[in-house]
C-alpha cells in the first residue's frame, strides 16, 4: 500500500486543531499508521526544508516550523501522495479548493497548517528522515 508523509504544522498545533486535521484525513480514507508530536530543532528544520534554502522565506519558515510543536506522521492508502496532496489543498489558503484542510484552517501562505509529500521519492526520505522502521506500526 501507498504511503506519504505528514506534518500537522506550528500554527494548527498551537490551536488544538490536532484532532480536527486528522479526522478530515481519516475521512479522506487514508490510515495514520505512525504518529509523534515532536518540537523540530533548528537544525532538523532546516535540513527538511533544504530544498527551500535559496528562498526568501526560507529563515522565516524555519523560525515559524521551531515556534511550537508538531505532529508527524506516515498515513497509508491507494495513491497516498496524491490523495493527501489534494485533501490538503494548494500551498496558499487563498487558491485553495472548498473542502481542503488548508481552505478551512490554514491563517496564509506561511501558517498553511499542514505539510504532505510531493512525490513517492520524497516520501521515503522524509520518512526516513523522522521515523525508524520499527515506529511504523500499521
Ligand atoms: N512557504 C512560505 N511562503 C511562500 C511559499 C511557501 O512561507 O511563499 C512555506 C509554507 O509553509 C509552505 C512551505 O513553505 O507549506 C513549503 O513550500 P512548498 O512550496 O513546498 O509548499 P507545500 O508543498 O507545503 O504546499
Ligand atoms: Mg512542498
């Protein structure tokens, strides 16, 4: 079965939207089948985002993302990537569809709530990146 990885942002943690968010996922279909609730260090932050490096909203970002807490999370399901990528809605609040996650609680582009895998490559990394096989449970 598919996989994708997931983060319950900064700006949801911190307005207990924890439970919220997830129940949208488990609706969509798509199983969480491996969850903590971490405060990324810096160091963890920016190498997450390294793809973003050159951005100009890039310290900014690592500063939001080290603000508060987060939940992590692998979810599972057919096409997981894609499916979560459209329960999540586009990146901006603003060009997000009627229904998504970040259409009903994301505050703008920055504080978007939620983050999910691009492609299945990703994915991997990520998942690797924050969770040992074992903690993977199903
Ligand atoms: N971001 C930002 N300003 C921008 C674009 C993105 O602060 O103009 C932040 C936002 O939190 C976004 C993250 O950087 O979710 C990663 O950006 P990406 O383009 O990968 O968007 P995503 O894949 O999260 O939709
Ligand atoms: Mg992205």
């Amino acid at each position: 079965m598919d996989q994708t990885f997931s983060i319950i942002k900064p700006d949801a943690t911190k307005r207990n939207l924890t439970g919220s968010i997830n129940s949208f996922i488990e609706k969509s279909g798509l199983r969480i089948i491996a969850q903590k609730r971490i405060k990324l260090s810096k160091d963890q932050a920016e190498k997450f985002y390294e793809i973003h490096s050159d951005k100009s909203f890039f310290s900014d970002l690592i500063e939001y993302m080290t603000s508060e807490p987060v939940v992590v999370q692998v979810l599972q399901g057919k096409n997981a990537v894609k499916k979560y990528r459209e329960v999540m809605g586009a990146t901006n609040p603003e060009n997000a569809d009627e229904g998504t996650i970040r259409k009903l609680f994301a505050l703008n582009v920055q504080e978007n709530s939620v983050h999910g895998s691009d492609s299945d490559e990703n994915a991997s990394k990520e998942i690797e990146f924050f969770f040992d096989e074992k903690e993977i449970v199903g």
